[in-house]
C-alpha cells in the first residue's frame, strides 16, 4: 500500500504542471544518447506520449549526425568538420538527407506509435516547411541556415491530434536544388518561435551547462549566459545549444532548458516536477 500512496503522491506533484502546460506547445530537440541508446529511445517515447496524452503539444526536431558520420565512413566518402559544423557537399547532402528524413524520421515516429501515440513524420521540404539558404557555401556548400519557417504546416498536423516529428533539411528556393543540411539545435530554435512554444527543450550528453569547476548551473539568465561564453565557461558543442536557446528566448519562447538526455524520463523530470533537471536559460 505504501507504494501505491508513493505513485499517487507523484502524480499529484505533477498535476499542477500538467494544468500549466496543457494545450502549450513545448519544442525538443533530440539527440545525443536518448538518440541511440534502445532503452532511452523507449523512455524518450513513452515520456513524449505521456505528455501528448495530458494534454501538451510536443514538437520533436531532432539530429543525426553520429549515424550520418557511420554511413559516410561506410560508403567511403569524405566528411570535414569547420568549427563544429559539418561541410556538405552534394554527395554528402544526399546521404544526409537520406539518414534524417529516412532512417531517423521514421525510426521515432514508429517508437511513438508502437507507444500508443500518433506521429506524423516531416522533412522541411515538406509543403516548403522551411526554407533555407547557405550558411557560406564557399566553405560549408549545402550547410544551411532557417530563412523562414511556414508554422501553418506544423499547426496542421497539431491540430489533426498528430505529433509531429521534424528531420533538419530545408528546402531551396532554386529548381533542382537539393536543399539545405540544419544544425538541429538551431532549427529547434527557429520552429520554436514561429511557432510560439512556451518552452524548448534540448537533450544532450551533459548535465547541462557546467562551471569551470564542473558544477551544475540549474538557472541562468541571458547575460549570465553570454558571461560565460566570453570567459571560456562555455565551449565547444554548448556554444550552439546556448546560442539556440538565447535565439529562441529573444523570438518570445518562455524558457529554455539544456537538460541530460542520459537520465531515464529526463523530460518528465523537467517538465512535470519542481525541482527539474539540467539548465533553465530564461529572460
């Protein structure tokens, strides 16, 4: 009996954030390890239908770049990196775009319905979704950058009780172009604005953003933030978590949170408890 007043307990420590949070529209990008581990993929399923179940509008963006990097190397061809961000040319475009919008896409959106969920996989070149434009194609070719992203598309699939599940590949403009390669982290941040979510989440490999002594820091503002940029604080693959979650507060998101997507129901823990997990950026 003990127990089963524990889970009770549990359930009506959430309650008030599920009141808070129905009917909004939360953005997570999701990578690192919830993305290949099998038991996190589970997790990560079962958190995200729990949520669509509750009421809230999950909205997943997610990456690839690890399975992208193992096919390059079986396939034999070349890849570069430039300050972090992967170089794309033409062959590496069409293995990309094969890996995200093929293999990944369609991998979550079947852990969500096997999970008692409804998803509904898209590319950015779905109905013009996004729109892209080089990011510098002298030295990155087909790495892009969001010019626009049309909401109504997303909001539709919303709307028909759908979660929608968004591989990082943007359309061109140009007849026969093969479209454009997004960092995910980035891309969160841009649909999370044009599509007025109250909060964006990003899964990654840490604890979230670390002191020079390692230590957690569970809530930071936007000046804090660039503080610790500027001192060397924050580096490497942070700098375009932070950098995405300062875009997506400046464009109207509420809060934005770098949480450790290798702790079992991390979103839940974040979403739906007070004491939360990770880094809470904010305003």
């Amino acid at each position: 009996m003990k127990k089963q007043i524990e889970v009770v307990k549990t359930l009506l420590d959430a309650l008030p954030y599920i009141k808070r949070f129905r009917d909004e529209k939360v953005v997570i990008k999701y990578g690192g390890s919830a993305q290949t581990s099998s038991d996190l993929k589970e997790k990560f399923a079962q958190d995200i239908v729990l949520l669509h179940t509750v009421g809230m509008k999950p909205i997943i963006v997610h990456g690839g770049g690890k399975s992208i990097t193992d096919l390059l190397s079986d396939l034999g061809v070349p890849t570069e990196f430039v300050d972090g961000q992967r170089v794309t040319t033409r062959e590496v475009m069409r293995i990309a775009e094969m890996v995200l919008s093929g293999e990944i896409n369609k991998e979550i959106v079947s852990l969500l319905n096997n999970h008692g969920g409804q998803a509904m996989g898209i590319s950015g070149k779905d109905a013009n979704f996004l729109q892209g434009a080089p990011k510098d194609a002298a030295n990155f070719g087909y790495t892009g950058v969001i010019e626009h992203v049309n909401a109504r598309v997303v909001d539709n699939i919303i709307e028909d009780g759908f979660i929608p599940v968004i591989a990082p590949i943007a359309a061109s403009n140009t007849i026969g172009h093969p479209g454009f390669n997004i960092n995910a982290d980035l891309a969160a941040s841009k649909i999370a604005v044009a599509l007025q979510a109250r909060k964006v989440l990003f899964l990654t490999d840490t604890a979230g953003v670390l002191d020079k002594e390692k230590n957690l820091l569970t809530n930071l503002s936007i000046e804090q933030t660039q503080a610790l940029k500027a001192d060397g604080t924050i580096i490497g693959g942070m700098v375009p978590k932070v950098d995405a979650c300062i875009e997506a507060l400046r464009g109207g998101v509420k809060k934005a949170h770098i949480i450790d997507g290798r702790v079992e129901h991390s979103l839940l823990l974040e979403i739906l408890t007070s004491s939360g997990v990770g880094t809470c950026i904010e305003l």
